[in-house]
C-alpha cells in the first residue's frame, strides 16, 4: 500500500499535477486497513489524477479489486484509467457502477475485455452502455476474445434487443463465463429469444439474471433450464475433473512407488556388482600373491641354482687343486729321474763304499721299512679320507638330486593345486566377467611359461650335475691310475731307497713334510666344504621350512577361495530370492495398476455414457421446448385469431345493436334531445 502511494505521489510530482487529496487519504485509510482492495468510491476524479493513477496501475503489483463507482469519470479520465489497467496482472476486480459510461467507455471496456488476461469480474451497473449500438457491438467483440473474465454484471444499461442480439454473438464465442446480471434492461422478445438461441452454444454460463425485461415467462423458464443444464454440467465435469486428478494423483503416486522400487532395484543390483568387483578384486590380490610366491618360490630355485654354482666352483677349485697335486707328482717323478740318473753315476763311484755301507742301510732300510710302513698307513688313512669325502660328495649330491625331486615334486603339486584353484577360479570368474577370463588366461600363459623356464633351467641343471658327475668319473679314474703308478712308484722308490743315501731320505722327509702341509691344506679346504655343505643343509632346510609356509599359505588360500565361493553362491542365491520376491511385488502391482486402469476405462466408459446419456436427455428436452414453443406460437395464434374474431363479432353486434337501436321508437325519441 506504501509503495503505490509512494508512486502516486512520486508521478504527480513527476507529472507536474498536484495530489488529489481525497485519493491520498483514500490510500492512507486502505494502507491502514492492509488490505488488497483500492476503494475510490464516490471520489470526483479529475483527468490529470486519473492519468497519474492510469501509470500507477500499470506498474501496479499490490491491489486485486479497484472499485470506482459513483465517481462520475469523464470519458477520457475513464479511458486514461482503463488504458491503464490494459497490462496489469494483479487486479481481478473493477467496479464501474453508476459512472454514465456510453459510446467511449464501451470500446475502452471491449479493447480492455480483449488485452486483460487477469480480470476475474467486472460491475456496469447503472451506466449506458447499451444507448449506442456500434460502442456495445465493440464491448461484445471484446467479451467474445476474452478468455478470463467469469461474473459480468450489466444491470441498468440500456440495453435493447439490438444490443441482445450482439451481447448473444459475444456469448456464442465466450467459454469462461459463468455469471451474467441482465436486470432491469429493455432487452424484449426478440432479445430474449437470441439469447436463448445463444445459450444452446455456450455451456459455461450457469447463472443468469434476466428480471425486469419485458422477456415473456416461457422464455426466461427456458432459459433458466438451459442455465440450470449448465451448471449441472459443469457440476459433473467438476466432479469428473476432481475424480480424473485424484486418478491422475494415485497413478502419480503409483509412478513414484515403481520408480522408488526399481531405484532401490538397481541399487541392490549396484550393491552386488560392488560385491563381485571386490571379491574379483580379492580374487586378483590372492593371484598376485600366487604369483609372489610363486616368484618367491623362483627366486629359492635361484638361490638354489646359486648354491649349485657355488658348490660346482667349489669342486671346480678341488679338482684345480687335484691338479696342482698332479703336478706336484709330476715334479716328483721329474726329481725321482734325476735323482735315478745321479744315483746310477753315484753307483759307479760308490760300489766300493756300499759294501760298509750295507749294514748301516740295512739297519737304515728298518727304520725306512718302519717309515714307509707308517707313510703306507697315513696314504691309506688319506684315500680313506678321500673315500669318504667322495661318499659325502655322492651323498650331498644325492641330497641335492633329491631336494630336487623333492622341488620338483612340490612344484608339481604345487602346479597342480594352482591349476585345480585356477579351473576353479575360473568357473567362478567365467560366470561373472569375461575380461577377468582373458586376465586368468594371461596368467596362467605367464606362469606356464614361467614353468617352462624352470623346467628348462632344471634340465641344464641337471645335464650340469650329469657333467660334473661325469667329470668327477674321470678324475676318480685318472686318481686310481694315478693312485697305481703312485704305488709302482713307490715301490720302485723303495728298493731305491734301499740304496740311497741318508741325504736321499733327508730330501724325501722334507718333500713328505711339503706334502703334509699340502695334504693339511687339503683337509682344510674339505672341513671348508663340510661348512659349506652344513650350510647348504640349513638352508635347504630353512627352505623346506618355508615352503612347508607357502603350502600352509596355499592352504589357507584355498580355504579362503572355497569359503568366498561359498558365500558368493549364498549371495547369488539371496540375490536370486529377492529378485523373485521383488519380481512378484512387481508382478502384484502390474496386477493392481492393471486394475486400476480397467476402473479407469470403466470409470471414463461411466462417464462417457453419462455424457451421451446427458446429451441426449439436452437434446430430447431441446426438442420438447421446441415443440413446445412450437406450440405456444401455435396457441397464440390461436388465440389471435380468436381475438380477431370476438372483435369481429363485437364489431357486427355493436353496429346491429346501433342499428335496432336507430330504427327503434326510442331512437326518435333519443336523438332529438341529443
């Protein structure tokens, strides 16, 4: 309220016209009333405050209802006003009542009918419309184009039959008026009848006021059927309507439960493809860490491989010192021909000094017989030794092809469970993903060819180990020959060293010392070795050990894989059972929806017959008050007629009674005192 008087205050000023007080303490009283209802009732208005009020109402967002009656506006302030009201879209009522509109205010009224889109009721009492007859045609046309407008009260407007007339044409194109006030008009017969003929086309109108019209009864009951069929009507359809939203809403709500149910539908669907893409997941993790351990188990078979290696070199540096040895003896046997060759020219010079020399050898031949006899036993304790550390040779590589059978063995079963755990898995997997096939495919080409290698690396280990046996065959002959001509050597030294000389045997005891320092150095590198074989038994152990883990692992994984499997199939079958159950709830609303669109049809099949039954009930009483009309013109015809003819006999008995009258005596008699 504020803000309009602010604008009417702020276009007067900027206009130039001085505020009419009576409108500004008007605004005031409406502002302390806080209502929506602009009230200038019986206010003299004059041209320049109805301009200024024109541009208030056309930016106007606060009144419903203006009321300007009994103001008596001038016919520009009422067009300035009403051009104003042209664009408004919050005033729903305007009352115009007792303003003397005639030719001007109709057209301003037709145009403002023909561009309003909000206005709801509009009041013409007392006015004059209806004098000019091309103004009200005007105000008609705008009637018939208006599609908002649904109480118009026309009451003492002049209105004439002409004005009927084009009133009923507006009627025939309008479909939203519902109230029309006729009173107190000069509208007549021919009025009444046109419309009457209009109300048969519009079916909006269900109230009209037509008293005081010079209208004959039988017209206005007509009409008061034709309005009570309209309302009737729009009852029904009221009723069809509201029955049509409440089906329109339970569908909606329908719609919205199914939507509700299949939402939660693919929730649950994406809750399970959630769950098989982690258990696929987990799935993935447990072959990475197959394939870990596997890696792990590879890296033991390096490890393993390396240790091999190591214990090759080592043999390798033991058949390398056999050698040196061999060398050693070749030098020997080099010395042993020198000193053949210095003995036998020692021989000639010396054959007369061997007979005193014999006792002293003999004697010298004992304790060398002693010394030999303990060399003999020390050789012998040394191949003894040798023996034995060749049984321990055999025996560690017995262990070894035997660890290797056992690798073997465990890789074996250890492929096997991996292929019964990958049928598995992918029968588990082939249900659920086809990329997760390809991916187990890839492994398992990885792992094959994995395996392959290690095969291949065990075949060249063993064709190795075959060598090497090969070799250490050879090198046990080559010491047996060796071993033999050692023995013919000896003995040859030994009747030699019969002959020698003391400084012989000194030479010998010092090359024996160099040769148990050798042979020392040589039970050293064996304890090394027995070390190197203790600790290739401890860590073949420790990998046993480890391996016993990885089948426990592997154990436990299957394990795990059956119960995921389990709990998959459970899941699987829990899903299954809800789908079914949601599938029949489902099924029971299609079932129900289905029911409620056969009361729907039949509740618009109800509806449809009601309307043709209807119809045909309109036109059957159509028909009736045509032919009682039909009638009517007929009995008054009748009626006419026989008026005419009373008149007539009136007529012949008055001039009879005239007539007998004047030839009668008492004629004489009258008409002299005429």
């Amino acid at each position: 309220m504020e803000e309009f008087r602010q604008t009417y205050l702020r276009l007067c000023k900027e206009g130039g016209v001085e505020p009419q007080e009576s409108v500004v303490v008007q605004l005031q009283e409406s502002r302390a009333a806080q209502g929506s209802r602009l009230d200038l009732s019986g206010q003299s208005l004059s041209a320049d405050t109805c301009s200024v009020l024109a541009k208030a109402f056309q930016i106007d967002t606060v009144f419903t209802e203006v009321s300007l009656s009994d103001c008596m506006l001038s016919e520009e302030g009422l067009k300035v006003i009403l051009t104003g009201l042209f664009g408004n879209t919050t005033v729903k009522v305007v009352d115009l009542k007792g303003n003397n509109l005639r030719s001007t205010g109709a057209e301003v009224l037709g145009k403002l009918l023909a561009r309003n889109k909000t206005l709801r009721r509009l009041i013409l009492e007392w006015n004059a419309l209806g004098v000019w007859d091309e103004a009200f045609s005007l105000f008609c046309e705008g009637l018939a184009s208006n599609s908002t407008l649904t109480h118009l009260d026309l009451r003492n407007n002049q209105i004439n039959h002409r004005g009927a007339c084009e009133l009923a044409l507006g009627l025939k194109r309008n479909s939203t008026l519902e109230l029309l006030d006729l009173r107190w008009n000069n509208i007549g017969l021919l009025g009444g009848r046109s419309l009457l003929e209009a109300l048969q086309k519009n079916k909006s109108i269900v109230q009209l006021e037509m008293a005081g019209n010079n209208i004959p009864s039988d017209t206005l009951k007509a009409l008061e059927q034709i309005t009570g069929h309209n309302s009737d009507r729009q009852s029904t359809l009221r009723d069809s309507h509201s029955r049509t939203q409440v089906l329109s809403k339970e569908i909606q709500i329908l719609k919205e439960e199914k939507g509700r149910q299949f939402l939660s539908l693919m929730e649950t669907i994406e809750r399970q493809r959630e769950d098989m893409g982690h258990s696929n997941r987990s799935s993935s993790i447990q072959i990475v860490q197959l394939q870990e351990a596997l890696n792990e188990r590879k890296s033991a078979v390096n490890s393993l491989t390396a240790k091999l290696q190591m214990a090759e070199a080592a043999l390798a540096l033991s058949e390398q010192k056999n050698h040196n040895m061999g060398e050693l003896l070749t030098r020997v046997k080099a010395e042993r021909e020198e000193l053949r060759e210095r003995q036998s020219r020692e021989r000639k010079k010396e054959q007369e000094d061997t007979v005193l020399r014999e006792g002293k050898l003999l004697r010298e031949t004992q304790n060398l017989t002693e010394t030999n006899s303990q060399l003999r036993n020390k050789v012998e304790e040394m191949e003894r030794r040798c023996k034995f550390q060749q049984q321990q040779i055999f025996e560690l590589k017995q262990e070894l092809t035997n660890s290797t059978a056992e690798l073997k063995l465990r890789l074996a079963q250890a492929e096997d469970r991996l292929e019964i755990e990958k049928r598995r898995s992918k029968q588990a997997l082939e249900d659920m993903d086809n990329l997760r096939q390809k991916e187990v495919e890839h492994v398992n080409r990885h792992l094959e060819d994995s395996e392959r290698a290690l095969q291949e690396r065990i075949f060249k280990l063993e064709g190795q180990r075959i060598q090497v046996e090969e070799e250490l065959s050879k090198a046990k002959a080559a010491c047996v020959t060796e071993r033999a001509q050692a023995e013919e050597e000896l003995g040859r030294v030994r009747a030699q060293v019969r002959l020698e000389e003391q400084e012989h045997v000194s030479s010998l005891e010092e090359k024996l010392r160099s040769v148990r320092s050798s042979l020392q150095e040589v039970q050293l590198h064996c304890s090394q070795q027995k070390q190197t074989i203790c600790e290739l038994q401890a860590k073949n152990s420790q990998q046993s050990i480890e391996m016993d883990g990885l089948r426990r692992r592997i154990e436990e994984l299957q394990q795990e894989l059956l119960g995921k499997d389990q709990e998959k199939v459970a899941e699987v079958s829990r899903v299954r059972v809800e789908l079914q159950e949601q599938i029949g709830h489902l099924q029971a609303e299609r079932t129900a929806q289905g029911g409620l669109k056969e009361k729907i049809s039949a509740l618009e099949r109800e509806i449809k017959v009601l309307s043709s039954n209807h119809r045909e009930a309109l036109l059957d009483k159509e028909s009736e008050m045509l032919s009682l009309l039909e009638k009517l013109r007929l009995k008054e015809a009748e009626i006419q007629r026989m008026r005419e003819d009373e008149a007539h006999r009136a007529s012949y008995l008055q001039s009879a009674i005239l007539s007998y009258v004047q030839g009668s005596p008492l004629g004489h008699y009258s008409s002299p005192k005429k």
